[in-house]
C-alpha cells in the first residue's frame, strides 16, 4: 500500500504540490520517482538513502527507491560531513540520492557507496515500470534517531508499521467535513517518522501539500494560507505557539479555509489551545504524540476534543494496547503515574544490528517509550515528564549524550553536560555547561568544533563555561545549570 501509492493511476491527474508559481501533479512526480527507479536498476543495493531537502526531489528519490524494493533511508538535510559518513557506515548503506549541493559532503569519502545526483537522472519515458513486490513485514524504512555521531540507533520500519499509522489517522480525521479539496499545509521535516506518516497519508488519498514557508514568520503562514486555500495544518508547535501569542489582533488574510492543526513534538499548553480554540472557532486543534519506534503514532486527539481535554496527547491509536509502568506493574487505572508503555501493529522491528538496546525498549512486546504520563478516566493521556534524555528541537530529536561526545572529542573540554531549555516557542533549545581544559577556551571555539561537526539544529546555542559539572553519588551527569554563561 505504501510503497506502491504514489503510482495509484486514480491520483494522476491531481496536483501534488502546490507551488507558488506552479503546481507538480501526482503524474508528474510518479514519472520523476520511476525514473530514480530506472537508475538505481543500475546501482541498486539493499539501503539507499536520500538526502534531500523537503520538496518534490525528496518524494521522487523516497518512492523510486521504494519502488526498486529498497530500504530506504532517509537523512536530514542538516547533516554534516561527519555525521553523514558515520551513519552512511553504520547503515551499511550502498547508494545515496542526493543533489549538487550536497556533492562536497561526500568528497573523500571513498567509494563505499554509490552516490546518484537527482539533476543527472535522465527523464524516463515510456510505460511506467512495475514497483518490485516487497515483503510488507520486512524493514521498509531506517530512521536514526540517537544522532550520527558514534553508535547510533537506527529503527527498522516495516511496510505494515506504517501502514497501520496511516490507516487509523485516515479513519480518524474527519476529511469529508472539508470536501473534495483538501490541501495539508506541512512544517514538518520529511525525513522524520512524523514527516513519512504525514506524508504517506495525504499520497494514499491524493491531497495537495503546501509547504510552509522557510524561514517561517506567522505573516507568511497566514499568506501561504490564503494564497493555497489550505485546509489542515500538520507540524510543530512554532506556529501554534505564534497564533496565540496573537490573539486578539486583527488577522489580515483570510484563513477561513483551515479546519485541522495538528502538531507534534512539543507540548503547549491547555489554555493556550483554549484561547485557540474560541479565537477561531471553525477550526479544530489536535495534538498527538508519537515516537519514532511506534512509526510513530501513539495517541491522537478524538472528533471534536472537548475543551476539557485540550492538555492531553488524545487517546491510543486503533489497535494499540496503551498503559502505564509504575512500580513493575502496568496499569489503566487513572491518575497514576509512570512510564508510558504501549504494543502495537505499528511498533518497530527493531534497532538495526542493535539486539541489546532492542531488547532494553521492547520487553515482553511492550515498547518502553521513556516519556511518563497518566491516564484519565476516559483514556486520555498527559505526559508528564521524560525518563529519558532527549531535547525536542523544530520536530527533531536531539541526544544530549551525541553532542556531549561531540564537545569532549575537540580537546577543550575537561568535562561537559548538554541539557535543554524552552524557546519561547513551544520547542526547546540545546544548551551545554563546559568545564574548559585550559582558561583560555572560549565558548566561541567550542562552538566552532560544534558547527563543524553537528547539524545546526543540534548545536548549543547557549555554551556557559563552568568550573565544574554537578554529578551523582554514581558519577552520572546531572544535566542541571550550575554555571557561568557566556554566549555561544
């Protein structure tokens, strides 16, 4: 179903993406992905990755390769020269499609892979090629989601996984009270689970995607809005965020036509969604929250969320067992607290090559998600905290344990601690306290190890010069702020 959506003949003639000066129709994009299938005929292996921007050579790079059988792998389009050769590594990864500007990043390398640039992919003609017949239980998907530097963990989704996602998200939103135009306005980064989820729907059912525009300001959302008609909003909580720090003023363009905000991967809170909510009262605002492991919805908001609800995460997909660990025991009980646990359809195959930290997140077929939450009286989750270490950076996750490797490779650091902090924007921003090895380190130089090494979402962006680093009874960091700042 995945693998095979974009060529369905029913969605040919129906515009893909919408652009400012022109539109790509499904029919042009299912041309563009077979002929990225035809040139991976001559340098095919079992994982390609693609490592695009968001756009429509990404689509075509994901679904040709998708229709050659592969594994595909997508990269962040952010990644370093660093990153990118140890995951390409790890990956065991034959074949990268990519573009021009990105041909400096693999200069050197060697020739572990092959590497197919999208400008010299010869248009194909003639009748489309058939998508080659895949198992829909084996890997179909790689994500890395504990960052490239050093060990990373890279998750195997399934065909099925995905499918499952798509299939209860499609159940669950109500498109037939908007119509037959429906348009997904997108600010969310493609080569994420969220993005392939999102993206895999709106393909199975034949919408158009506007692409929200970069850099995003309120103003341009609400223009591009306008100008496309957009009906359902999916991404990050940045223009959640910037639409109630505005209630109450004049809106100037007519955004009438939306009806959904979904988002993801940040929290905001109740009242806002409320005030929201009354502000603009012919739309809905869901929030879900997914992981990259469960491909990766877990909850979702229901039809017509009460007002009541609004601070939750929604309810379990369909087919998801979802409870809470506290103490060694699972439960639905309500009010109680602990580690949010879920089995699923959807829940991954595994970490590639990772049998030991497989086993640590799923245990008895339950997936061990980190986050800790509670349950109320109707199944409504609230998360509460995390058990695990991450930063949630513009819809990416951010491992403090992959740039405090980072910092502590350069030489200038005697110690380190990466932590997160708010950003005003309903997302967080990396920060790291540095124990210099000598006094004339500057948080300047180890920035600029930073920039050269990580992806500009994880680097720091505030490096405060510490004389020590807080630790545990067990030497385990304590990524707390004890320190003296200095911009970074």
């Amino acid at each position: 179903m995945i693998r095979s959506a974009l060529f369905n003949s029913d969605i040919r003639d129906r515009i893909a993406i919408a652009g400012d000066n022109a539109s790509i129709t499904y029919g042009d994009l299912a041309a563009r992905a077979m002929s990225v299938r035809a040139a991976l005929d001559l340098s095919a292996g079992s994982h390609a990755a693609v490592l695009l921007p968001n756009g429509a050579d990404f689509l075509a790079a994901l679904y040709g390769a998708l229709a050659s059988g592969l594994t595909a792998f997508p990269l962040s389009a952010a990644c370093t020269r660093h990153e990118a050769e140890s995951i390409l590594k790890q990956s065991d990864t034959s074949v990268v499609i990519t573009n021009r500007s990105f041909e400096p990043l693999f200069a050197g390398m060697g020739s572990r892979f092959d590497v197919i640039y999208m400008e010299d992919i010869p248009a194909r003609k003639g009748e489309p090629l058939d998508p080659v017949a895949v198992d829909p239980d084996s890997p179909m998907i790689l994500l890395a989601t504990s960052g490239t530097t050093g060990r990373a963990k890279i998750v195997m989704l399934s065909e099925r996984n995905i499918e499952a996602c798509v299939l209860d998200y499609l159940e669950k939103m109500p498109h037939e009270r908007i119509g037959a135009d429906v348009r997904y306005i997108l600010g969310l980064p493609f080569a994420t689970a969220y993005g392939l989820f999102i993206l895999s729907a709106i393909i199975v059912k034949g919408f158009a995607i506007v692409f929200a525009p970069e850099p995003f300001t309120l103003d341009a959302f609400y223009r591009a809005i306008e100008k496309h008609k957009a009906t359902n909003y999916e991404g990050g909580a940045l223009a959640i965020t910037l639409m109630a720090r505005n209630v109450g003023r004049a809106i100037p363009y007519d955004i009438s036509s939306m009806r959904f905000f979904a988002f993801g991967g940040s929290g905001v809170s109740r009242d806002m969604l409320v005030e929201l909510s009354r502000a603009i009262p012919w739309a809905e605002f869901w929030m879900g929250y997914g992981l990259t492991e469960a491909a990766p919805l877990i909850t979702e908001a229901r039809e017509h969320m009460p007002l009541d609800k609004l601070g939750s995460v929604g309810v379990a997909a369909s087919g998801m067992e979802l409870m809470i660990e506290s103490d060694g025991k699972r439960t639905r009980e309500p009010f109680v607290k602990g580690e949010v646990v879920v089995k699923a359809p959807n829940v991954m195959l595994g970490y590639y090559k990772n049998e030991a930290e497989t086993a640590r997140v799923i245990r008895g077929g339950w997936l061990h998600t980190g986050d800790a939450g509670w349950l109320d009286h109707d199944g409504y989750l609230y998360l509460c905290g995390r058990l695990r270490n991450i930063i949630l950076v513009r819809g990416f996750t951010v491992y403090p344990e992959e740039v405090e490797a980072c910092i502590m490779s350069s030489g200038l650091a005697a110690d380190c601690a990466v932590y997160g902090q708010p950003d005003g924007f309903g997302g967080e921003r990396v920060c790291a306290d540095v124990v210099p090895v000598e006094p004339a380190v500057t948080a300047e130089a180890i920035d600029g190890w930073c920039a050269a090494r990580l992806a500009e979402f994880k680097r720091p962006r505030l490096i405060a010069l510490a004389e020590s680093i807080l630790k545990t009874a067990s030497g385990k960091t304590v990524r707390a702020r004890e320190t003296i700042e200095s911009d970074g």
